[in-house]
C-alpha cells in the first residue's frame, strides 16, 4: 500500500523526520518497502498564466504566449501545445530552471521567435508518464508561486508492506491510528456529516444471501454535472496512492477507499433495469468486467445484479454495462460490507486482483459502510454537485462478525514479555488503539473494535502491548534450557549424508513448488490421478505433483534456455497421491542430469552422461546405506522404454524409477540433449543397515577365474543372482571384470569373465574342495540360464 507522507501528516504531525517515522512503523509490524518522492526533482517551475495567445509567424502548430509569471512583465513563451489558451493556468518553467533529468531552460528562439521558458505538461515535470498536452491548473491557483508548494511536491511516498491480518491499516485513517498511539499524539478522524437527502428515489435492494452480504447499503444521486473534473488535490493524493485519475465518480470512490479503507462502487442508474439483488451468480452466467476480460460465473460466486443480469462480481469488479461514464448523470452509489470467506480467492479464480478484493478478503469494519458513503456523497457533491437520495440499508445483524471481549492477565503479560509494564500504559495503549477496556481484579476485560480482526485470544493482546510499547525497549534474557540428548538411531541414514554425496558428485540442490503445469504432470504421469487445487496460485500452478519430476524438469529447461547446458540438479520433496478416496504424501528424493559428464577440461575427453553414469550416482547414494537392491527393466510412461530400470530392495519392496526421459517427451518439452533421471522413496533410502564386525580369516583365499558364454539378453545381476542362489558358504565375493562379443563368440550372445573369490575362515582349502564349489557353480549357471564355459 503505498500512502503520501503529506497527507498522512494532516491527521498526525509527530516531530520526527521520514527516516524515523518509517522506523517506527517497522518496528510496530508495518514494514516500509520503500520510501520515494512524489516527485522528480526540479527547479525553477511556477503558476502561470496565458494572457494572451497568437499564431507564430513561420509555424503553424506553435503559438506565441503572453505568460504572467507573477513579475512586472509577462513573459514571451512559444508553446506548441494543443490545449493552450487565453486564461489557462499551467506550469511555467522560468529560464535557469532545471526540468527533470536535468533538462536546463534557456533563452532560445524557435522558428524566430524568442521564447522566455516552457509551459509544461505533467510528464515533463516527471507526475506521468505520458501527457496529452499541458497541465491545466485550477482556475485560483495563485500566479508566481512555485509549483512544488502550490501541488505539494515536496512530499515522500511510503509504500508499506502489511501482513494479511492487519486489514486495518489498509487506509491512511488506519496508519494515522498507528502513528498516533506510537507517538502518544491525538488525532482526528475525517469528519463526516450525513446528507439531507433533496430527492425521495431510491432502487429496491433485495439481499438474497445475508450470510455473505449482511450489511448493503445503496444511494441514488441524480443530476450529478458529467462535465465536472476532479480536483488537482484529489488528483494528487490518488497518484500518490498509486492510482490514476478516471473521472469524478470513480476518483471519489477510490479516494474514500484510501481514505477510509471501504471500497466503494458506483453504477449509472440509468443502466440499471428495477432494484438490485446481491445473489449467487447462475449456473453458466457470464459478465463483462470493466477491465474488458468477459468471464463465466459459477453458482458459488456473489454478484451483484439488477432484474435482468448480473452488474457487478460482488467485492472484486464492475461490470462494464453498468459503469459510470463520462456522460452519467443519476448514479446508484453502493457500499457494502462482504464476509471475507465470501470473497476469498473469487478474485484469484479469474485471474484478478483488485483494491477491493484485497481489502474484503482480509476484512473491512463492518460499522464503517454508513460513514463511507456519506463521505463519498459529501465529496461528489462538492465537486459535482447532484441531488441525494435517502440511503437504502438492508442489514441483517445475526451474520454480521461479533466482537467478543478477551481477558487478558496482567501475571500473563510480566511473564511473556519479561517486565512489569505499568497498569496505566497498558490502558492506554489498549484505549489509543480504539480497543474497548473494563478493568477487574487482576485483569483486564477488552473488546476489540469493528476494524480489528485479528484480536482473539489473550496472545493477541499481549502482542498489542509490544509492538506498541517498543520491542527494543523488552528486555533481552538468556533462555534457560534443560533438555536431554534426542537419540540418532544407526538404523537411519542422515538426509544431510546423501545430500553432501550428490553435490560431492556434482549436483546442485533445487527446490521448487509442490504444485505444477496440469499439462506437464499429465504428460510425465499419465496414469496418476490429477489432483486439481480449488484457489491455485496460478494457471501453471494448478495441481499436486505425483512425482518431483515436473519441478526439476521446468527447472532444467530454464537452465537450458539460459545457455547452461550441463544441469545436475536433485531435489527433496513430497509428492501426492491419490489412495482409497484421501490424498497421501510420500517423502522422495529426485534427480536429474543432462549434457557433458565433466566440466569442459584438457584431462578428460567430452562426452554426455548417459544411463550408466546416472545409475552409478544411485548406486553411491544406496552405497551409503548399504541397502540391497537390484536393477530391473521395466518400463514407465515418462522413460525411454529401453533405458529404464525398477530399482527393488532385496525383500521386495519398490525403492524407485531410474532411466533416460522419453524420447517423445523430450522432443514435445524442447530439450536438445537426453535427459536423465531418478526418484528413490526416501524412507526406504535412508533405512541404514548396522554393520557388524567380522573378523579377517588367518587362511588363504583362492581366486578363480572364468570365462562364460551366455545370451545376449542375460544380465550381469541375473549372473550373480543365479551364483548367489547356490548358497556356497565359502564363496566370499563375485567379481565381473570383463564383457566381450567378437570373433570366437557366436552372434547372440557375449563372453562374460568373473572371478570367484572363495575363502574357508576355519581352515586352508585344497585344490579339490575348490574345484568342487566351481563345479557346482558352473553346473547352476549352465541349468538356470543356459552359461557354458569359453573355450
């Protein structure tokens, strides 16, 4: 929220300067982003006035101006403005005057004729943007006195970063409390004096759902002059709230909603067909919203309609058939006050976000809605004029938010903020607040006000107190801590073990959102059920993700894009799924890897990682644990059907998926290199097996080789398995250490060596006894899967 300095300072003028003010408001949970001027800096630039206006001689879309500038002598200025004229007020820069950007005004003569300044436009005075010609004064702006006094330019901008539960500061009255009680100082609110209605009309309001709406109030105002324009001061205050002037009505409703923190919202009367109805849209029903996006209504979305369509979304925007125009003249002025429950995430759900849907979703005083639009009635009639009507209120007080009083203790307070604060400034600041204060006993009974929603429970209170009393001024103590040592059981794997591995290997850690593109989960897992989020963040937002996948997936393509074409990345996260009707979360640890094995260096040749160098950094992670696995073919939906593998432990239980991205989805996502990933479950990861001592054996092993020849199709591990399977007890370890197909070795099938490392731990082993477990070996091998020795 961005607020003037200037005009805060009309309700509370502490005597302290910008830079303490701002500390102070931080320090009291307001936190200042940013602090700006309302204007750029410039010298020399003051009220004029055309006095008289010719045709230049040798130009046609120049005049010559007669300007008074307050001195003896007007001053001769060539303008080419369109909208210069005898009588008009406007910005005069003098010459040695220095415009923004430090553009420096001099005598000068244009197409022959001498020229004394520049009338100036808002965007050359750096208040806009863009401009369409010069900036027109007020008719008794006073001639020769300096444009940064007469507009109040020497002002600050301060743009405040409030938490949703501070709704009530979301109006210059409700920083002016703050400052207020932080100073000790009185201040005043807007004073608002109800309008005698001159017209008997009014529209028929029919609430249709008081649980949403309790509390609607609405107000006819014809004759209202279509030509008026709003005043500079207005102007200003709305620019410097970081809103752009759209004609008188719409000014004034915005300005009462900075003001006072109500939005407002005004419909052309004369648009409307009979009374208004505050209901549930219907089923398929579409509005045209004033920022030309036409959007489709659901049965759950509050609108606001008259006898033939629906005119407003209630709390968030305007229709664009009802909206008040340059020719309006009799406008229906509503204000209203929404349960923020019936207003948030409507806004979100098409896409929007407005001041009013800001303010409604957090809570607005549910007492201020009469106030409100008295106040934007005195303002339009003041500057436009127009004839009232009698406010139509409907309210229905047993769905209006209640205000429950709080008992807060004074033992309480000593104890959870380390001092005894006195009686007396507790009241007060209780008081200053606007809260409701009965002493008792030993107590306090307070009752929070219409525009604090935030207040209830005791700790509420208690927080009160500090951020009001000062948090610099509680006093700072050691805590003392008796606890015991938490227990690190061996049978679990630290996170943090396998994280230092994977970057020791070259990864870098990601995190991303646990929601992801629809599109993107459903290309990556097609069979897993979608789960949709009622309020997403976004549109590429908008579902649980079923595998960590999709995020390191976007993650990778951004690298990508950005000329980074080695990209290692590993996350940790929960995925969701879809079981027996609920949603579950399961811990998993991903990874992905694409582009050149190393970093480019003159040791090493380059070549891309491909499915073995993938498989070898899951392997390390699983060393660590020192869980048994095995690697299976399989197919899954996102993976290359012929690098892909299962990964199961040794009881059975799936652990994860490793393999090269499909290579159709590589194509449709725009990689140009393979991409390469994993997804373990990270609870089965990080069951750590204890190791257990053995000794050495004090007798020799024997080590022997072989040379077998199998099918194509046998695997390594299908080898080993089948070796294991035998159960030789003194068979120590299985060594494979070479893999040939060639001459001597019949297509179809490869030569696999391996040595076998066979050791006794209770005596020396003869020639015969290790001959016999190779025999048997060699008999189980050429039994299971067809192995015979080479020749």
């Amino acid at each position: 929220m961005k607020i003037s300095e200037n005009w805060l300072r009309t309700y509370v003028n502490p005597e302290i300067g910008i830079a303490e003010l701002v500390a102070q408001l931080t320090m009291a949970g307001l936190e200042v982003d940013s602090i700006e001027p309302a204007a750029a800096v410039f010298t020399g630039v003051v009220v004029g006035e055309v006095i008289s206006t010719e045709q230049h001689p040798n130009a046609d879309r120049l005049k010559v101006c007669q300007v008074n500038v307050g001195e003896a002598e007007p001053l001769q200025i060539v303008c080419g403005a369109t909208n210069v004229r005898e009588g008009l007020k406007i910005p005069a820069a003098l010459v040695g005057a220095i415009l923004p950007g430090d553009f420096k005004i001099k005598k000068s003569k244009l197409r022959g004729v001498e020229s004394l300044g520049m009338l100036c436009s808002e965007k050359e005075l750096g208040l806009a943007a863009d401009a369409h010609g010069l900036m027109e004064l007020a008719a008794n702006a006073p001639v020769g006195i300096d444009i940064r006094e007469y507009l109040s330019l020497n002002d600050n901008i301060i743009e405040i970063d409030l938490t949703p539960n501070r709704a009530d500061c979301l109006s210059i009255e409700g920083i002016a409390r703050e400052v207020a009680v932080l100073n000790k100082l009185d201040w005043s609110a807007t004073l608002v004096e109800k309008t005698t209605p001159t017209n008997i009309d009014e529209l028929s309001i029919n609430v249709l759902t008081p649980d949403a709406c309790p509390r609607y109030l609405g107000r006819l105002i014809k004759d209202v002059n279509p030509k008026a324009e709003t005043p500079l001061w207005m102007q200003e205050r709305l620019r410097r709230s970081g809103m752009r002037s759209l004609g008188v009505i719409v000014d004034v409703t915005n300005y009462v909603l900075i003001e006072l923190g109500q939005p407002l919202h005004a419909f052309d009367a004369n648009k409307i067909s009979g009374g208004i109805s505050v209901r549930h849209a219907h089923t398929d029903e579409s509005i045209a919203l004033l920022n030309g996006q036409t959007i489709k209504l659901d049965n759950d979305v509050l609108v606001i309609a008259d006898d033939r369509q629906a005119l407003a979304l209630a709390g968030v925007m305007g229709g664009s058939e009802s909206s008040v125009t340059s020719a309006t003249q009799n406008v229906f002025l509503e204000c209203a006050f929404f349960t923020p429950a019936s207003i948030a995430g409507k806004a979100r759900k098409f896409g929007l976000h407005t001041d009013s849907s800001h303010r409604f979703e957090r809570g607005v005083d549910f007492t201020l809605q009469e106030r409100a639009i008295e106040r934007a009635t005195q303002l339009i009639m003041d500057i436009a004029g127009g004839s009232p009507g009698p406010i139509t209120e409907v309210t229905s007080t047993a769905f209006l938010p209640s205000r429950n009083a709080v008992i807060i203790r004074k033992q309480r307070i000593e104890k959870i903020l380390g001092l005894k604060i006195a009686d007396t400034v507790i009241a007060d600041i209780f008081q200053r607040l606007g809260l409701s204060v009965v002493p008792q006993d030993d107590d306090w009974l307070v009752t929070p006000p219409g525009f604090r929603f935030d207040i209830a429970i005791e700790a509420d209170l208690i927080e009160e107190i500090a951020r009001i009393y000062g948090y610099n001024s509680l006093p700072s103590n050691n805590l003392l801590m008796r606890s015991e040592l938490g227990l690190a059981p061996e049978a679990l794997l630290e996170l943090d073990r396998v994280k230092d591995l994977l970057v020791a290997r070259g990864y870098q850690e990601a995190i991303t959102y646990s929601f992801v593109d629809e599109d993107i989960q459903k290309a990556i897992a097609p069979n897993d059920a979608v789960i949709r989020l009622q309020n997403p963040i976004s549109a590429d937002l908008a579902v649980m993700r079923s595998t960590l996948w999709g995020g390191l997936i976007k993650a990778a393509l951004y690298n990508t894009h950005r000329q980074h074409t080695r990209v290692r990345l590993f996350e940790t996260g929960l995925k969701f799924v879809e079981k027996d009707g609920g949603v579950f979360q399961q811990k998993m640890l991903s990874g992905l890897s694409l582009g050149s094995l190393y970093p480019e260096q003159w040791n090493e040749s380059t070549r891309n990682v491909d499915f073995f160098d993938i498989k070898a950094d899951v392997q390390a992670m699983l060393a660590l644990s020192g869980i048994e696995t095995k690697f299976s073919p399989a197919q899954q939906t996102a993976l290359h059907p012929g690098q892909s593998a299962e990964i199961v432990t040794s009881d059975g239980h799936h652990i994860g998926w490793l393999g090269m991205l499909h290579p159709t989805l590589e194509k449709e996502l725009g990689f140009d290199s393979q991409v390469f990933l994993f997804e373990l479950d990270q609870d089965l990861l990080l069951k750590n097996r204890i190791p257990t001592f053995k000794p050495l054996s004090k007798y020799p092993s024997v080590r022997r080789d072989l040379a077998l020849i199998v099918k194509e199709d046998v695997s390594a591990e299908a080898i080993i398995d089948c070796i294991k399977a035998n159960n030789q007890r003194i068979l120590q370890d299985i060594v494979i250490f070479d893999v040939y197909r060639g001459k001597g070795v019949e297509e179809g099938y490869k030569s696999v060596a391996l040595g076998l490392i066979i050791q006794d731990e209770t005596q020396t082993l003869t020639d015969s006894e290790t001959e016999l477990v190779v025999s048997k070996l060699l008999n189980t091998l050429t039994d299971t899967i067809g192995a015979k020795l080479r020749d």
